[in-house]
C-alpha cells in the first residue's frame, strides 16, 4: 500500500492510544497512532509522546481510522515539563512539549492553592527551561470575604520578590485580559493548575470559539471539579496556542539532587554566592547567606520552607492537596 511521508506534525491532543496531529501555524487537525517501537521506547513513562511534541511519520489509505497515520519518530525536544506519576508501574508522565511559557492559574479567593504545589511547578519549570508566570484570576471576588484581598496581595509580593511575574485577571469581567492576550500571541503557552482556579474560563474569555466545558467550585469543601480530562492545545482567535491541562492533584518532582535544588529557587540562588562554605545546603549551616537573607526578609519564609521540605525529599515525593 502506497505510503506518504509526513514531517514536523504537532501532537495537539491524546485520547487513549489515539493522537491529534496538525501543521502548524495551520490547524487541519488528523488522528494518527504511535508505532510499536516507540510504546516499548517510551516503557517508563504513562505518556511517551505528549502534546506539544513534534513528530515524523506516514500517511497512509485505509478504511479504519485508526489506520489514517503512524507515528514513527519524536523530534528532540527544545524543553518539556514532567512530574511522577500517580501510577506506581511508571516512573514519570510528560505534561506537555516544546513550551514557549508556562502559566499556573491560581485563584485570588477559592479554592487556594498550597504555596508547596506552587512551588514544586515552579522548581520543575526552572529546572526544564520553561519561563513560568503566575496568574492570579478572580480579582472581581476579592471584596467578597474578609482576608481575600489581603491574602492575594501576600501571595503576590512572595512571588514577584522571588522574580517572577504576577498576572491579575478576572475572567468573568475580562480585567487584565488583553494582557494576557497579548503576552499569549505567537506562542505555545501551557495553562496549569489545581480544579477549580478558572483555567478553562479563562481561555473561553480568550476565546469565546472554543467553549470549553467549566464547573463551578464545590461550595462544601471549596474545592474544584475536573472538567478538562485530556491536555489538549487550541488556537486563540487573538494569536498564539494554549495547551489546556486537567486540574492536577499531585506534583511530584524528577531526577533533582540535593546539591542541585537551590539552583531552582532564583532568589536562593542570587544569595547563596556569599555563602562562606561551596557545598552549603542552606539548612542550618554556619556562615550561610540564604538563611541570613530570610530573617532579613529578602527571602521568604514561605519559598524557603518549600525548599526545606523538598531537600528531606530529593527524589520529589508527591505533595497532594
């Protein structure tokens, strides 16, 4: 059977053993399967291709569709971001490929997210060269309850002195949105974080085409319901791509030493150049910058307890909320 050779196809969307593929920048979606060598190279990871992924591959004409392309090779990746799995078989699942940025969405009220799960996404985007910002959605809500606006603008002064940027938003009012907008143009962006924070309101406010199904926070427990099941890429009528994830639960990290954690913190790392001792870990040592540099404020108690916590853990563990 004639076969036909195609390359540089991107993975957008995975559903069981099946793959969405296309060209970009064009969007003419096609399924394809990945070939048997690839599974069985792939063995210790749940998802050995992921979207964002490049590939090669063939096209061929056949009845099924399950038979419309095979996948035969992975293009080397310019980054991705990876966690532990929840499943004990496997080491590792691939979130997604080839980023441009990653965004975690948290929420300005309900539900919150643990400064520990922020900080793990956080450490894993520092360690794969994936430049990271923080989304803080809505800010429309902030006047609901006592403490809300206090304890967004906390959140926000930990992160933008640890160097990173601080996005307000409000998808329901569309505040700071053509901001978003406009950093998420020409770009492959991934969308993360916890149910319930708003990641897919927030990329139907983008664009309203793509209706992507939502939920509301359970009033109970104020926690969010899964409405994303697959990581899935869409394209933005305003420019750009967003790769919509499912709420994650668990964030557990990879392959990082002790020796290598505080590389990962910015702010740890710009103080411990004047630590007195090379091999210092910055847990109690004598002479140590970083621990001067958080009762001096300039580090935060918070950023550094996660880092504590993650150097008694240097395998990554799983923190769960």
């Amino acid at each position: 059977m004639e076969q036909q050779v195609f390359q540089n196809a991107t993975v957008i969307k995975q559903t069981g053993s099946l793959y969405r593929l296309t060209f970009l920048p064009g969007w003419e979606p096609f399924t394809a399967i990945l070939s048997g060598r690839l599974r069985l190279k792939g063995d210790h990871l749940t998802n050995p291709l992921a979207v964002g992924d490049r590939v090669n591959g063939y096209l061929q004409a056949a009845a099924r569709q399950n038979d419309a392309a095979v996948i035969t090779e992975i293009l080397p990746r310019k980054n991705y971001l990876i966690r532990k799995s929840a499943n004990l078989s496997r080491q590792a699942h691939i979130i997604a490929a080839n980023l441009d940025w990653a965004y975690i969405i948290l929420s300005a009220t309900e539900p919150q997210t643990p400064f520990p799960f922020i900080d793990r996404f956080l450490v894993t985007c520092q360690a794969y060269r994936v430049p990271a910002t923080l989304v803080l959605n809505k800010t429309d809500e902030l006047d609901l309850a006592d403490g809300y606006r206090s304890q967004a603008a906390h959140c926000r002064n930990i992160y933008q002195r640890a160097g990173y940027e601080v996005l307000e938003v409000s998808a329901r009012t569309g505040f700071g949105m053509d901001l978003l907008a406009g950093k998420l143009k020409d770009k492959i962006s991934l969308f993360s974080g916890i149910s319930g924070v708003g990641k897919s309101t927030l990329a139907n406010k983008l664009d309203p085409s793509l209706n992507l199904k939502t939920a509301s926070i359970s009033s109970a427990h104020l926690t969010g319901k899964h409405t994303t099941t697959f990581y899935q890429m869409h394209p933005l009528v305003t420019g750009g791509y967003i790769i919509d994830s499912p709420g994650i639960k668990g964030f557990g990290l990879l392959e990082m030493t002790k020796e290598e954690l505080y590389h990962y913190f910015p702010e740890i790392f710009a103080a411990s150049s004047s630590c007195r001792f090379n091999g210092c870990l910055h847990a109690g040592e004598p002479g140590c910058a970083v621990k001067e540099a958080v009762l001096k404020g300039v580090v935060s108690t918070e950023r550094y307890d996660s880092y504590l916590k993650l150097l008694d853990d240097p395998d990554g563990g799983k923190y769960r909320i």
